[in-house]
C-alpha cells in the first residue's frame, strides 16, 4: 500500500512538473522535438552548471543564468568551471573538430552565428552554440522553459530544441531625451530585451526637449542643453507645470550601460538626431542655428522650424567634436544621426544656407541635408563606423553607405532596399508602441494616439513587397518608443509588455511559422514572468 501511495505520489509530482516546464516559449524556437518516451531529467536545487574556464563570456553566461533561475524561480544552482561529471546543465562552444566527428542523425547546429541547440536527456541539459551569443540565446530558452514556479525540483522532459533568429538586427528604440530615465532602469530594459532576444538597443539621447549625452570638450552642453525650464500639460494644451525638468548622462554611465548590455548580447546604438530636434543644442549654442536664436529647451512637444544652419562650416565642426565622443564611449558599429523631421524653412531663407547651396551646385534645400549626411559619414567611415538615419535622408538622395530606419509606412524601407541600402524596418503602422495599445483610450494612460494592438504588431511582416533578393536589405524590425507622454519606468513598461512578445516573433520566426492564436495562448506564462519580475505590463490585449 506504502508503495503504491508513494508510487502514486511520484506520478503527481511528475504531472504537476510537466505542467511548470514549456519549452514553448516566446518566442517560440523553431524546432522543438520532444522524446516520444516522455522520461525527465531532473534538476534539482543546488545542481552544478559547467563551461570550459578561459572565455569570460562563458562565465559571464553561466553567472546570468544563475542569477535567471534565482530571480524568476528562487532556484539556486551552483556555477563551476570545467566540471567533467555531476554537472546538470553544461554550456559549450562546438567546436569544429567535433561538429565533423557528430554521429549521424544527432542533431546538428546551424552555422548562424546566434545558432543554439538545446538539448534535456539522460546527462542533463546542455546547451551548444557556434558562439557564447548562441548560448545566451539558448538560455534564455532555458529560463522561460523552467518558468516561476520550479520548487526543490524541476522535472525536465528530454528534448532537442535547435533555433536561431529569422533577422540579425532585432532592435528596440527608447527616447530618453523627452523624458530622462535613470540608468538603473535602463539596465531594467536591457533585461527585458534580452529576455525577448533582442540585441540592438537604439537610444535616443538628444533632443529639443533636452541634450543627454556628456560631451567632455563641451561641458555645458550637456549641462545647460539637458534642462527645460518646464512642461507642458497634456497635449501641447498651452498650460505648463512650472517644475524645471533635466538629467543627463555622463559618459562613465553610459560606459556602465555599454558594458552592461553587452554582457546581455545587446548592442547600444546611440542616436545624435540632426539637423532638426536640435534646440537642446542650439539653446548653449545659438550661433549655430540659421537666425542666431535665441533659442529654449522646449518645453511642450512637436517639429521645430529652428534647426542646425547647414551654411555655417561651424555646424560640422561642432557635430564632428560630438561624434568623436559619441564613437568613444560607444563601440557600436552603428551610430545612427536622426534626420527626421527637420523643415527646411530656415534653409531657404538663410544666406548663409543659400551660399552653401550655390557653392555646391544644388538646388534643393533636401541636398542640403544630404550634403551634411555624406561629410558626416565620410568623417565616421575613418573610425569605421555606418551610420544609420530616419527614412527622410532619402529625400535629398541617400550617401553612399547610409542605412535607412524606415519610419513614416514601409514605403523608404521598400524604396531603400531596391537601390541596395540596408534598412531596419519601424513603420508607425505596425512599431510605434508609443500608441494606444486598446481600442478604448479611457482605459489606459494618455498616450500620443493612434491604436497599436498586440495583434497589428504580430502581423508586422518586414519584408512583405519584397523579392527575395531586394529581402536581404532588410537586417531586421525593431519597435520605437517616444516619451513624449511617458514619464515613468512603470509607464515605459507598459507601453512595452506585452508588444514586445509580438515583436520578438517577428524578429525571430519564420514568417509562415508565426501563429496568432497559438502565440496567445503561450502569453500566460509570460506575463506570469512579468508578475514575478515586477514588470508593468498592459494585462488586456487586442
Ligand atoms: C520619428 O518618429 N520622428 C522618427
Ligand atoms: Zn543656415
């Protein structure tokens, strides 16, 4: 009887366990095999995880997931180098010797760089990749696979799970510049993008609502240009809140948060934008706009007609002082330089502008700014850098090696990738998360407007209109959101969670793979995730 209880009890266990374990995940890897025999490994609190010693990555990747399984689940694991038995979970670099001496039909990786294989059987798990990327990756698996709730054990089914990302640029914008937040919680962001398997953090540092990034041989740029005298209420209603607003970040914290993130596998690409949304700028330095200013931090939101004169030599030398920093503390390959919504009013009416334009032989002021962009990346080409701008730099024709951010509609991306340019696709129809994410606007915090549901996000296809060849142009989507009205870390979550489920698909799976109803009904556990992490997230979705 005393058996047949405990053998029972066993079994209760084990459901009970089969039940906290999905490794549908989001997002969902593409191949998932289970073993049709349902046996488990189990992991039990206090189980040893290994790596080879010698690659910090490596190590920094074992700590992380340890930290992961404390924070989601209260599940400890020991973090040893170079155990060669007893270890339950083991995190490895293939090497190419062994990929050639696999047995047949074991499962193979992929040669992606981001590739993983995950596999649960007999020895425990183990996850594989061409690079500590990979394994990152394939942690991240792991942890939403064990969920919240793992108690003194976690019954592991046997499984091979091989992924790898549909699009090598997986990004997310945060504008920190019409609000500033700190960089405790951008560390915050940058957990819930890896999370997600994001891997480009596009940060938005400048604005006419106040300069955020130290530059050294300036310092009061950031000093004077990050601070407003106050803001508006509401929707530009004219009323104003009295209270000076600013914050900037220094260069040793935007080093911190660099360092940080690419523990993560997350690139930060900051954005200096220009020649418009200068005013934080053009305030410290007036004589480099086209009237000589003066000029305030805005203090409520929109297009400015004051932009950077495009005539004034004075103009470059102060953006090539800024992006010598900017290239300094960020090693990004990418450095993206705005180019949106910048009238060209002031152009026309500037003598100086007028004179620059005769002296080049153009005849729109849109060359002007395409003038700027091709002395900017010829400048950055020498560090190596490619710069990225807003879908407006097409307007005057594109420099050489620009890459578009397609922005206003698909249209400039489409466009982009048939002359050949690279292109990240952020449409506002389907990626600014700025939006309402419900139809009933009451229920939610004021947002900018428009109506961005969950679902329009998971539709987003980047390469739709597309051949295939014109497809390779697209590195990837990435979500955009505007602070405008969004003042709190909570806030900013909200607008993120659970939108950024929806985009992670998009940037991860195969078009033909994605499945609406069947993403649905993996959210749960997710948002459980949320709860247990204390994210904000939007508990309705459409
Ligand atoms: C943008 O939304 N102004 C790029
Ligand atoms: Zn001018």
């Amino acid at each position: 009887m005393k058996r047949i209880l405990s053998l029972l009890s066993a079994a209760l266990v084990a459901l009970v366990s089969y039940a906290q374990v999905s490794y549908e995940v989001i997002p969902l890897p593409r191949s998932i095999e289970l073993s049709p025999k349902s046996e488990t490994f189990t992991l039990a609190q206090g189980a040893l995880v290994t790596f080879a010693s010698g690659d910090d990555a490596m190590a920094s990747n074992a700590k992380l997931l340890a930290d992961y399984l404390k924070s989601d689940a209260n599940f400890d694991v020991k973090v040893q180098a170079d155990v060669k038995k007893g270890a339950s979970i083991v995190l490895q670099l293939a090497d190419s010797k062994q990929k050639a001496k696999a047995k047949k039909g074991a499962p193979v990786l992929s040669e992606a760089p981001e590739a993983y294989l995950l596999t649960v059987g007999e020895e425990g798990v183990a996850i594989k990749a061409n690079t500590p990327e990979g394994v990152f990756r394939g942690i991240q698996t792991l942890r939403k696979a064990i969920g919240t709730e793992a108690g003194d054990k976690v019954e592991l089914p046997y499984v091979t799970i091989q992924d790898e990302p549909r699009f090598p640029y997986r990004g997310v914008h945060f504008d920190c510049a019409r609000h500033y937040f700190s960089i405790d919680f951008l560390k915050q962001f940058i957990d819930v993008m890896a999370l997600h398997g994001c891997n480009n953090l596009h940060w938005h540092i400048t604005e006419d609502q106040g300069w955020r990034f130290e530059v050294k041989s300036m310092p009061e740029l950031a000093k004077k240009g990050s601070v407003r005298k106050q803001t508006v209420i509401g929707r530009n209603t004219g009323l104003y809140d009295g209270k000076e607003y600013g914050g900037y970040y220094t260069q040793q914290e935007c080093r911190e948060l660099v360092d940080y993130a690419a523990k993560r596998f997350i690139n930060i690409i900051p954005e200096i934008d220009l020649p418009g949304h200068m005013l934080g700028a053009l305030h410290v330095y007036p004589e480099l706009g086209c009237t000589g200013g003066p000029y305030e931090v805005w203090p409520h939101w929109g297009v400015s007609a004051d932009v950077l004169c495009a005539g004034n030599p004075k103009t470059l030398e102060f953006l090539k002082k800024v992006l010598d920093e900017v290239a300094d503390v960020f090693p990004s390959k990418y450095i993206h330089i705005g180019g949106d919504e910048s009238p060209r009013n002031r152009w026309k009416d500037c003598p100086k502008c007028q004179a620059k334009m005769k002296e080049l032989g153009l005849t729109r002021e849109a060359e002007l700014q395409t003038y700027i962009n091709k002395e900017l990346e010829a400048y950055m080409q020498k560090k190596g850098r490619d710069l990225i701008g807003w879908d407006e730099i097409l307007e005057g024709g594109l420099s050489e090696k620009a890459i578009v951010m397609s922005w206003r509609g698909s249209e400039g991306g489409i466009a982009a990738a048939r002359q050949h340019h690279r292109v990240i696709m952020s449409p506002n129809s389907h990626c600014y998360i700025d939006y309402y994410q419900l139809k009933e606007q009451w229920y939610q915090p004021m947002a900018i407007g428009g109506y961005l549901p969950m679902s329009k996000v998971y539709s987003f296809e980047p390469t739709a209109e597309l051949t295939e060849e014109e497809a390779k142009y697209i590195l990837g989507p990435q979500v955009n959101l505007w602070t405008e009205y969004v003042a709190y870390p909570e806030h900013a979550m909200y607008m993120l969670l659970p939108r950024l489920d929806a985009i992670s698909e998009v940037q991860w799976m195969e078009a033909d793979k994605k499945d609406f109803e069947n993403f649905k009904s993996r959210l749960p556990r997710m948002l459980k995730l949320y709860r247990k992490l204390g994210y904000t997230y939007c508990s309705k979705q459409e």
